[in-house]
C-alpha cells in the first residue's frame, strides 16, 4: 500500500479509522519513481500537488551565493515532503532524492477535500505539519547551541526513532545513506570535521 507508511505515522499521534485509511489511500493519485540526486521540488515551484515520500529517503535544502546546500531537513518514508505546499504555494527550498525513493502524488484538491470532509483526519495531517516543525526548531537549537558531537548524536537518535515509527530499524540499526559530504551539509560541518566526529 502506497500510503502504509503514512497511516502508521498518523497512528502514532491517534487512531485511524478504516474509513479514514480509505480516503488517505484513494488521496494517492499515482506514484512515481525518482532517481538519486534527482529534485522532486525546486525553490520557486508553485506545487499544485504534495508528495509522500513511500520508500526512500530525500533531503530539503537550500542553495547559498556561495554554492553550498545547506540540508535542512531529512525525510524518511511516512513523509509528506511538501504537505505545507498546500498552504504556502511557493516554495522557498528545494526537496532532492538522497536514494533512488518512489513518491505518492497527491493533488491539493484531495487535500483540500480532506479539510472540508474529514476533520480529524485534517488534524492528524496538521500534527504531522508540526511534529516537522518541531524537528526544524530542534536542529536550529543543535547547530546555534551543541557541539559537533552532540549534534551529530542528536541527529542519530532522531532518524532511529523517525525510523524506528515506521518499522524500518532492526533494534538500534537502521539505514542512514548519507556521503560523508551530505553529513557535513546537515550538520553544518566540513567533510574532515565529519569525518573526525564519527
């Protein structure tokens, strides 16, 4: 099911009615595959659909004057990697495949839809916009605030946990596929300081 990561997240936050789940999977209007290092969003795009990440992980980014790209977020499967595009319309960061990933596409009429017919189901959707943001405020409070070797134990503890919500660990393992340079662009590190903190 295209959408099993997604309803097992949701489930985390409260219970999902089969009824609920129907309309969650039907929302799902096809899928398609992305290639690594592909962007499934550009700055500037004016998305008229959301996609759910389904396997896979991607990063959001930003590009800098000087060339770099910031990575500002990791997303794993379960996510909605641009859920906000309904309300906010423009984009003002980009969403890159770290891995090939396969992508639900949801039009924003199916999400608007939601909003008008199923209120909970458009709060449980509301908590997963702020569980995002949340994490946003936390990785700001890691870069500004810990050392390397905090954040990048930080950032460990939280992909198990994301992970470990939608069943893809194995105790304490799971699967990071980040270079070593990607490391450095999440935790704001230079590639020889990365590889000293690991």
């Amino acid at each position: 099911m295209s959408a099993a990561a997604l309803i097992q997240k949701l489930e985390q936050y409260d219970r999902v009615s089969d009824a609920e789940r129907q309309v969650v999977v039907k929302a799902v209007a096809r899928t398609r595959a992305v290639v690594e290092r592909e962007d499934l969003v550009r700055e500037g795009d004016r998305p008229s659909e959301s996609l759910l990440l389904i396997t896979g992980f991607a990063s959001r980014y930003n590009v800098l004057r000087s060339g770099k790209r910031p990575i500002t977020a990791l997303h794993v499967p379960g996510d909605f990697v641009d859920l906000h595009s309904f309300l906010i319309k423009t984009m003002d960061h980009s969403i890159m495949a770290i891995t090939p990933c396969t992508v639900g596409v949801v039009p924003h009429e199916a999400l608007y839809a939601i909003t008008e017919t199923q209120p909970h189901l458009a709060r449980l959707l509301g908590v997963h916009v702020a569980v995002d943001a949340a994490i946003h405020r936390l990785w700001i409070v890691c870069i500004g605030l810990q050392s390397a070797r905090e954040h990048a134990a930080h950032l460990v503890c939280e992909m198990l946990l994301r992970l470990k919500g939608v069943g893809l660990t194995d105790g304490f393992s799971f699967k990071l596929p980040l270079t070593q340079a990607e490391l450095g662009d999440t935790l704001g590190l230079s590639t020889v300081h990365v590889n000293r903190v690991v």
